[in-house]
C-alpha cells in the first residue's frame, strides 16, 4: 500500500513539476546563449542585442529564483490541501496509519525538492560553462578547487572535501527542515476552530524564534571553542561549529517530525 502511496504523490505532482523543470531548461538555454554571446563580444557594435542579452540574463536570475518558490510553495499547498482541507477526508480514509500518510507526503515533497535544488545548481553551471565557451571546467578544476582546497586547510585547518561534505549534508537536511517546519506549523495551526492561516503563522514564528535561541545558546556554551581558534587551532574550532549545526539541524527535524505525527494521529482536526 506504502508503494501506491508513493506512486500516486508522485504521479499527483509530477504534472507540474515537469512544467517547472521544462521552464528552467528554456531560460537556461537562453541565458547560456546570451552569456556566450556577450562573453565572445558578438552583441558588442549592436545595441538591440546587448540590451536582450543582458535582458535574459536579468530574467534567468528571477526565473531560477521563482521557479524554486514556485516548486516549494505548490508541494505545500498540495500537503495541506490533501491532510488538512476538505479533501483531507478522503486521504485518511486510506487503510494506512496517519503516520505512513504524513511519511509517504513528506518523503516525496523532500525529493521533488531535493531534485529542484539540484537541477538549480546544474542550471547555474551549464549557464557557466557554455557562457564562458567551455572553459569554465578548465578554470575551476585547475585554479579555483586547488585554490579553495587549499584556502580552507591554511585558514581553518581541515580539509576542503571535509567542509564541503558538511555543507553539503547541511544543505540537504536543511531542505528537509524547511519543510517539516511548514508542516509543523500546519499541524499546530490546524488545531484551531477559526482563523488557522494565522495560528500556522504565529506557530511557524514560535518555532524559528526557538531554532535562534537554541542557535545562540549552542554558540555560548560552545565559547571554549572561541578559545581553540584564538590559540590557533581553527580546526577545533570549525568542526565544533560544523559537527554542532549537524546535531542541532538533526534534533531538530525529530521534533518537528514528533510533533506532525502526534498531531495527526492524536489531534486531527480537518476543515
């Protein structure tokens, strides 16, 4: 049943996701061949085509942007039209626990965003490497990441792959966090008879406020770390603060997890 489950979120969304998808590699393209086309001086004696050029290149920027909302916000909205709206009725009549419900919706929300993020970052480097005429690869593979690895290991002590590895795992948990944050502040605000728009709001604030003062106290109790790094030992320092978000992000998606799922199973209250 969890694989129909699967399946069907999949299939429920994918419509326009892929509409999504399909207009990004369109302003891709087209800001790819603006780029190459200035970067190679072809518009330079024509006022007309540099004016467009630097035109697509303004709207790449917004559509990339915009199109990353627009993927967040409609997996959302479809999340609470199918858990907490009318149509919520039919979801929990499913011969499936809440929780599998809630797990399944969140699980494919965090891939189709996973999936956006990457194809942002894959967007933003073919946008480079055809805008510079292929030497983009050449340039970062043989100045930049040696550069960078190396900037890394002199200022902070560890190595570039080790720091990169932790944004990295960072970045993706964070996608994940985001979301279960709206979820969570959904699941608050719909407890609520009236007004639940707002309740989800002022729920969605009280748990950013608690992130900051979890945040500050970290930094406060990890102040001997501070010290590491005025001594000269950044790396202590790095993986302190590197290692602490990790846990921090991690605690923290088990408790707005915890509280979706003790909500949906104990407090559902549909519109």
């Amino acid at each position: 049943m969890l694989g129909k489950l699967f399946k069907y979120e999949f299939r429920h969304t994918a419509k326009t996701m892929f509409l999504t998808y399909a207009a990004l590699v369109l302003f891709t393209l087209m800001a790819s061949a603006a780029l190459y086309r200035m970067n190679r001086g072809l518009d330079s004696d024509k006022t007309f085509f540099t004016v467009l050029s630097t035109t697509m290149l303004i709207l790449y920027i917004i559509a990339i942007i915009a199109i990353y909302c627009v993927d967040f916000i409609y997996l959302i909205y479809q999340y609470y039209k199918t858990m907490y709206s009318a149509q919520g009725y039919l979801t929990h009549t499913l011969p499936v626990s809440p929780t599998a419900v809630f797990s399944v919706k969140i699980l494919a929300m965090f891939v189709w965003m996973f999936f956006s993020s990457m194809l942002s970052v894959l967007s933003v480097l073919i946008l480079l490497q055809i805008g510079s005429g292929g030497e983009f690869s050449h340039v970062f593979s043989d100045i930049v990441w040696s550069s960078f690895t190396q900037g890394v290991n002199d200022i902070f002590g560890i190595s570039g792959f080790y720091f990169l590895f932790s944004c990295a795992v960072e970045a993706i948990l964070g996608i994940l966090l985001y979301i279960l944050w709206i979820a969570a502040s959904m699941a608050v605000g719909q407890l609520a008879q009236k007004n639940r728009t707002v309740y989800s709001i002022l729920a969605g604030l009280a748990f950013y406020m608690i992130s900051q003062i979890v945040n500050t106290i970290f930094l406060a109790v990890s102040g001997y770390s501070l010290s590491a790094l005025l001594d000269g030992d950044a790396a202590s320092f790095m993986k302190t603060i590197l290692n602490g978000n990790l846990i921090i992000t991690a605690v923290s998606l088990v408790m707005l997890c915890g509280i979706c799922i003790y909500i949906n199973n104990r407090k559902l209250n549909l519109e």
